[in-house]
C-alpha cells in the first residue's frame, strides 16, 4: 500500500473500529471542500447557496479482510447548533458501496451536494458534521414483507456488522453568500 495522494494528506482523520483488531483493522479520512478550493485544507466557511462536496477514503486491513463481504453505507450528518430544525442527513452519490474482497481494501465515496440543500439563517448557521462509515452484512433486515424491504432506505435493508467508521469535521460555518469578490 502506498501512501496517501495529494488530496487524501488534506483530509480530516477519523476513527475506524472493528470488533476484530488486531485481525482486522482500519483508519478513515475524509474533506469538505467547495469548487473554489477543492484540493486545499479543511473549508471551514461553505456557501450554501453552491455546490460544495464531500470526499471520504477508508481502508480495511489485517488477514481477515479478504473473508468479508456486503455493503458500505455512507452518510453525512449535519446537525445545527442551535434551537432550530435545520438539521440534514445525506446519503453519498454511489449508494451502497459493495465490499470487493479481492481489491486492496481501499474505498472511497463522494457527495455533491447541490446549492440550497442546507438550509441557512439569515447571518450564516454552523454545522457540526459527521461523516459515519457503516458496514453492512448480506443479510437483509427482518421487515414483514418483501414490499416493505423493498420501500425501506438502502441503508435499512440489511443488518448492520461490527465494522464502523467515522470523521468529525470542525464546526463549519454556512452562509449564502450576497457578496461576490
């Protein structure tokens, strides 16, 4: 395994666990960044009123690795500070990530989150992000009926593993910006 590229050293470190260390390890890394600076640091000021993405890589290592299969469920939990209900949970661009047991053990996931998805007060609201990283076993989860399985969100359609991850972003400020340099 090499070491990170140019955009992965800028990332934010999270924590990954596993109910398998030391045979089965990880680690987590993921940015925010907006059009105007997409490979700087962490942005901690984001325009809500543009695109702004999201990008998370994360490795699976150790000799049990290669024996387990499923899914990834990738989400970004933003919550407000403060007493409203502005709050938003996003889903990444791929979906369900499946695991590829052959591969090196590397994923990654992205979101593009459209202009206006965060909705903001009128001086700017800060966010505390989180980005969780859940594996998710080939077992579907018990609903009633096929219909309901189908209608569940993908993330609730299968049984959660002893695999998580997740990045816990600095408080970031979102504006709509009136003012253009």
């Amino acid at each position: 395994m090499s070491g990170p590229s140019q955009e992965q050293a800028l990332h934010v470190v999270g924590n990954f666990e596993t109910d398998l260390d030391p045979v089965l390890s990880g680690s987590i890394s993921a940015n925010i960044h907006d059009e105007v600076e997409p490979y700087s640091r962490y942005v901690s000021i984001i325009e809500a009123d543009d695109y702004w993405y999201v990008t998370a890589y994360w490795c699976l290592r150790g000799p049990v690795r290669r024996l387990i299969c499923g899914y990834w469920c990738v989400r970004l939990f933003l919550e407000s500070l403060g007493e409203d209900d502005l709050d938003v949970e996003l889903t990444n661009d791929e979906g369900l990530i499946e695991l590829n047991s052959c591969g090196d053990g590397c994923y990654e996931a992205h979101f593009t989150v459209k202009p206006y998805t965060i909705r903001v007060e009128h001086c700017g609201t800060p966010f505390k992000p989180v980005l969780t990283v859940q594996y998710l076993t080939l077992c579907r989860f018990p609903y009633k009926t096929d219909e309901e399985w189908e209608k569940a969100p993908y993330c609730k359609r299968y049984l959660s593993g002893p695999i998580a991850g997740f990045v816990e972003f600095p408080v970031t400020q979102f504006i709509y910006e009136s003012v253009e340099v």
